[in-house]
C-alpha cells in the first residue's frame, strides 16, 4: 500500500469511528420501536430534502459545522428566494427569454432548513475528505470520464443507450435512487417497508423500488443491477447496508444546475449505508463510497431523514413524455439535412 492510501485509510477509519461512537450515543437515549419481527422499525415515509449541498462550498475550506448565525441567514436567503418566486407576474413585463432545458420554479421542491446532524448545522453533506468535496478521480476514473465525454461528443442522440438514465426513466435524476441516496430539488421522498428477511426502499422519484435481503450473500459479479445488489445485517439498532454489482451504466451524479456532473463508475463499486433511528421522526443516514478504480480514496456522507405525513405520489415519467422521441428524431431529421 502507498504511503498515501494508508494516511487516507488511518484518516477514514479515525472519521469512522468517531461517526459510530456519536449514533450509538445517540441510539442509547432512543429506544426505536420494534417490527413485529423484533427489528427496530424504520417504516414509514421519509425525506432527506435539505438546504445543505452535498458538496462544501469551496469558500468554507475544511468548516464542516456552521454557526446558528450563519444557518440562519442561509435559511433567509431561500425563504426569500421563494417569496420572490411566488410573486405575481407583471403582465406589463417584457417576457423574459427561455432556456432550453430550464425549469420553472414551479416544479422545485427544496427545503427551508439546513441540515442538523447530531445537533450540528452542517455545511456539507459530505464529511469525508475533511474538506467536504468528492475526491479527485483516480487515473482510471479520469480515462473512464474522458471516454464517456468524448462517446457523448461524438453520438450523443445516436439513440435512446446514449442518453440519460432520468431521461429514460430508469432512475431518478441526480443520485436520489441511489445508494448512496442524495437529496435533489424535487422528490427526496422515500418510503421503508420491512418484513422478517427484507426491507423495501420505494423512492418516490420514478418510483424505482430497492429490495435489501438480511444476510445471505450477494448475486454472482456478472449480475448487475439498477441501484446495486444490497445485503442488510442489524448491529444493534443500526441497519448496516453493503451494495455491490451496480450496473454498468449507473452513474454518481453529484450537484445540480451548473454544478452537476456525472461520474461514471468501475465494478468495484461498493457503497456501505447505516440507518439509525436516532429520534421518533429522525433517521441517521450514514454512507461511505468506496471504488479504487474510480476514486483517488473513499469518501463519507451524513443525512438526516426525517418522517413526513405526506404520502408518497406516483410518479408520471413516461406517461405523456415525448421528450426523447422528440430529441432522437430530431437528430434523425438533422443528419438528413447534411
């Protein structure tokens, strides 16, 4: 092992153990309910929705916690932002000119509040690397991107393979589907269904479902599955969650707007998950990303989940969506045109 990766395997572990030390103390003042099978009962719907970006602004350098101040004011900014939206128009106005690919603000969802984990309000989803970014890509993840974006350059409406999995209703946009699963500007919700051998995650976003299996190992390496093959163990009152044989064409997408990206990732993903009820409408959603062939080191994220009495609604994907017929025909009408 190079020096490097074992400074970033001490630095991980340390992370590591000083996360499990905080939930079990805080599962020690929270006795979740049990399933009638005796497991703590995580069912329910919940929402991971939050003010807090996935990745750290830059600016904040390694600040991983803000000030009750600092929270507040960036609370402030989206209740403005939404009071403005929700303005009426001036019908006087000129019309302000579109962009392709644009929403209205009418389809966003987001939060109001910044993320509060184990009573502190965080700058970042992510708590490792220390300073709250995805880390670099490892030389073979860099040539993995590279090829995707010049595949992408060269046929990029060559046919329905070529284009998004959200625009072909496979998974949710952005990594909400997950794991791990990230929160989005609109439908973070989920909903956990457990029996005595499995747990169910229907994710409202294109309503993908994901089966957990207690125990038992996981399907041969050239089975691959959308959101991964998953295999759950209780540790105490933890849901200890590992995923692997993801399917090839299942991407990391982190951000949104102008800073989204795709990752593009190796078959030695895997993604570890810990659910911990921590409080009668929180869970502790703890994940960490491990793929040498990808990343430069693993990295580690905190969510909180928290329960809502709204239902989960279908999601309307295909019905009534013309989008990619339209985007493939009109690069077949195009290329007559040459």
């Amino acid at each position: 092992m190079k020096p490097g990766n074992a400074a970033n395997s001490i630095h991980l572990c340390a992370a590591i153990c000083m996360t499990l030390g905080s939930a079990a103390a805080l599962a020690d003042n929270y006795k979740a309910p049990r399933t009638m099978h005796g497991h703590p009962d995580l069912q329910g719907i919940w929402t991971n929705a939050t003010l807090t970006p996935v990745e750290r602004p830059k600016t904040l350098g390694n600040k991983l916690v803000l000030s009750e101040p600092e929270a507040l004011q960036m609370e402030k900014r989206m209740q403005d932002f939404a009071a403005e939206s929700d303005r009426p128009s001036d019908l006087n106005k000129e019309l302000p000119k579109g962009s392709v690919g644009g929403y209205n603000v009418f389809w966003f969802d987001p939060a109001n509040k910044v993320a509060n984990v184990k009573g502190e309000r965080r700058s970042s989803l992510i708590v490792y690397p220390e300073d709250g970014q995805v880390p670099a890509l490892s030389e073979p993840g860099q040539q993995r991107l590279a090829a995707r974006t010049a595949r992408a350059a060269q046929g990029a409406f060559d046919g329905p393979e070529q284009r998004a999995v959200g625009e072909r209703c496979l998974l949710g946009f952005g990594s909400n589907s997950g794991p791990p699963m990230l929160p989005v500007m609109y439908n973070s919700n989920y909903q956990i269904v457990q029996s005595a051998d499995a747990v169910l995650i229907h994710v409202e976003m294109v309503h993908d479902a994901r089966i957990i299996r207690l125990g038992g190992t996981h399907a041969p390496d050239h089975v691959r599955k959308w959101m991964g093959d998953s295999i759950g163990r209780w540790e105490g009152d933890t849901l200890v969650v590992e995923t692997t044989n993801f399917n090839p064409a299942q991407p990391i997408q982190i951000g949104q707007g102008a800073s989204y990206r795709l990752i593009p990732v190796s078959p030695k993903l895997k993604v570890t998950e810990r659910f911990t009820r921590t409080e009668a409408q929180t869970i502790h959603y703890e994940f960490t990303v491990e793929d040498p062939d990808t990343f430069s080191t693993p990295w580690r994220g905190e969510i909180p989940f928290h329960y809502t009495d709204q239902p989960i609604y279908e999601y309307a994907c295909h019905e009534g969506n013309y989008a990619l017929p339209g985007i493939l025909a009109g690069a077949r009408e195009e290329e007559k045109r040459k």
